[in-house]
C-alpha cells in the first residue's frame, strides 16, 4: 500500500461516509493553497484521499488492494475531463492542481467567469473601444467615460446584508462554504465538494438581505469615469483600468475595464511607430538650389532646409518631432518625404528657360 488514506484524513478505516466528509473539509479548509498558510501538496493529498475513500467502489477497492483501478482513468489519461477534479487516486504525480480548481471553480462561474480562466470570483471585465483624434493618441488626454455596468449598492456598500443586520454563521454549511454533492460519472455517483449555494462558500450570512439590492450588493447603473490615456498610445492598444469593471456581487472585487484604442486617421500625418510620416512636394528648382520650407509637424510649423542637389524620394527626419514614446522618454521622429514635382502646362517663357537648361545638359 503506498498511501495510507485513511490516516491521510485522520479517520478509521470503519468511519462513516459524514465522517469523511467532515475530515475532508476541515483539512481542505486548512490547507487551502489560496489561503494564507496553505499547503498545497496536503491539501492534494487529502483531496485524493477522500476522491477515494468517499466512492463506495473505489474505498471498497482500496480497502482489499490497497489501491484503486478504473478503466478510462488507468493509463494516466481520460480522467480529467468531465469529472471536476476526481481522480482514480493511482498516485500524486499525475493529480495536477488545474483539477482541483474545479471543485471551487463553480462559483466564479456563477458570475460570468470562463471555467477554464483565472478562478477567481467578482465581477467581471468590462471591454470597450474609445476613439481618439490623432493628436490625442499622440500627446495623451483626459477623458470623462460613461459606463452602464453593475456597481455596488449604496445602501449596504457591496456587502448584500441589511445595515445593521446580524451576521451568522451559515447553517447549510454549518460555515465551511462547501457542501458535498453527488455527482454522476461514468464510474458511478463520486461525491464532490463544491461551493454552498445558500452562503455563496463565505460560510457566513447576514440574518436579513439588503433591501435594496436584495442581497447581491450590486445594482446597474450609468457611471462616469474620468480616464488619464498616457500619451503615444497607438491604433489597436488595449489600456487596462485595474477595478473599474463590473462590481462584484456580495462584496466580492470589481473586474477590470480594458480600453481597445482606435485612433482616427489624420490627412496631414501618417504614423509608422513612433515616427510621424509626411511628404513634400518641391520644384525641380528647389531640389537642384535648394531651398527652405514651412512643415505641418504636430508641435505646429517647422521651417525644413532642403538641401542643394535633394533627390526626389530622399527622406529628410526633423530630429524629435514624432510620437512621444509611450510610458517612457522620448519622441519619434518626422520623416519628410521629397518629392519633385513635375509641372504640366508651360507658359511660352519657361518652355524658352528650359529649353535654355536643356542645352546645357540639365
Ligand atoms: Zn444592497
Ligand atoms: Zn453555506
């Protein structure tokens, strides 16, 4: 026998199944790994002791074998699915904590969570798209958001118990949060722990509910937010505001809000990362001589030399004048781009000038 399960629970071997149970939630309860002083590999331990020791069969098994053996569950595989975190108790290796989540994964599941996420009970998040102009991506603004999302009551401040209210221990539960249910599977009835409906798993309830909100703590309602968007945000960024989600009923914590950024397109700029793209058009003149030009940069104009014999499609950066880098120091740059315009239609004098230039091999 490699484990002993019942000493493994402190238990006889002639206990009875409420004894079990009882053994079972008092040391789950003390070795919880969420909680302060929790034990991990015990409290693995006594979950498998008991996922044994509380199937008829399985016990039956065990007591004459000193071991257990299932069909869909022998080689290893198959057992997780479906089957909240019972195991065919072979030994700990295989016996991962994702499965034991599931035994109290079903209350945040009451609240919109995804059984497979974070396992973690309040409200959920809240996701919505806020469209800025280009110059506030860039430099940053406040903005004041109104959001209809659930909030906690006033009246009892989340809690869900009537001010003033006794609190009690819960009678379902007789405090420990959990109760144990029966669940169906193909290897017979296997009783599980799951979460008291009556106390929502806190083990304690208010003598009388909120009149307000009826003992869910929250309630929905139009609120406005005022959002700091740091500056050099880009098109598609997702800003996260920890707690401003949906409030958590029974005075469990808040989701977060994720804002998806939009920024608008601008006709005067164009952005790559951090640097600002624009183009310029100058005569073949300006390109050969040289010239000096006014830039729409988005700190205002900016006066652009454009050196002697400038190419077209030759790049010329005005140093610092891009996008400032998001959460940190620094601007990109203003990328011009030189284009040499051809002109259409001549007047007879300039046909005669550059016919002139032409003759001079320009
Ligand atoms: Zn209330
Ligand atoms: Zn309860």
């Amino acid at each position: 026998m490699s484990k002993d399960y019942y000493k493994i629970l402190g238990v006889d071997k002639s206990a009875s199944a409420e004894e079990l149970k009882r053994a079972f939630h008092k040391l789950a309860h003390q070795h919880h790994p969420d909680k302060a002083g929790g034990n991990e590999a015990k409290f693995k331990e006594a979950n498998e002791a008991y996922q044994v020791l509380s199937n008829k069969e399985k016990r039956a098994q065990y007591d004459q074998f000193g071991q257990t053996f299932s069909g869909a569950g022998s080689n290893g595989g198959g057992s997780r699915s479906g089957f909240g975190g019972f195991n065919p108790g072979q030994n700990g290796a295989q016996f991962d904590f994702g499965d034991l989540g599931d035994m109290f994964g079903s209350f945040g599941d009451m609240f919109g969570f995804g059984s497979g996420g974070g396992r973690q009970s309040g409200g959920a998040d809240i996701e919505a798209v806020l469209e800025l102009n280009f110059l506030e991506a860039a430099f940053g603004v406040e903005k004041e958001l109104r959001l209809r999302k659930a909030v906690n009551c006033n009246r009892c401040s989340g809690t869900g118990a009537e001010p003033g209210a006794k609190i009690d221990t819960c009678s379902t539960c007789r405090g420990s949060g959990r109760v144990t249910k029966i669940q169906r599977t193909i290897l017979g009835n296997v009783q599980m722990a799951a979460v008291c409906d009556d106390c929502l798993g806190r083990g304690r309830k208010a003598s009388k509910n909120c009149s307000e909100c009826g003992g869910e703590g929250i309630k929905n309602d139009v609120t406005s937010l005022s959002i700091k968007i740091p500056a050099g945000v880009g098109d598609g960024e997702s800003i996260k505001f920890v707690g401003q989600g949906q409030a958590g009923p029974h005075g469990t914590p808040a989701g977060d809000l994720y804002l998806r950024v939009r920024v608008r397109a601008d006709k005067r700029w164009s952005r790559s990362g951090n640097d600002i793209k624009t183009k310029l058009e100058i005569t073949y003149s300006e390109a050969v001589l040289g010239t000096k030009k006014g830039v729409e940069t988005i700190d205002g104009e900016v006066i652009l030399k454009i050196p002697e014999a400038t190419v077209s499609g030759q790049v010329i950066a005005i140093r610092g004048r891009g996008i400032p880098r998001l959460r940190s120091n620094g601007r990109g740059d203003h990328l011009v781009e030189v284009v040499i315009k051809v002109p259409g239609k001549l007047s007879r004098d300039q046909r005669k000038i550059l016919e002139e230039l032409a003759k001079e091999g320009l």
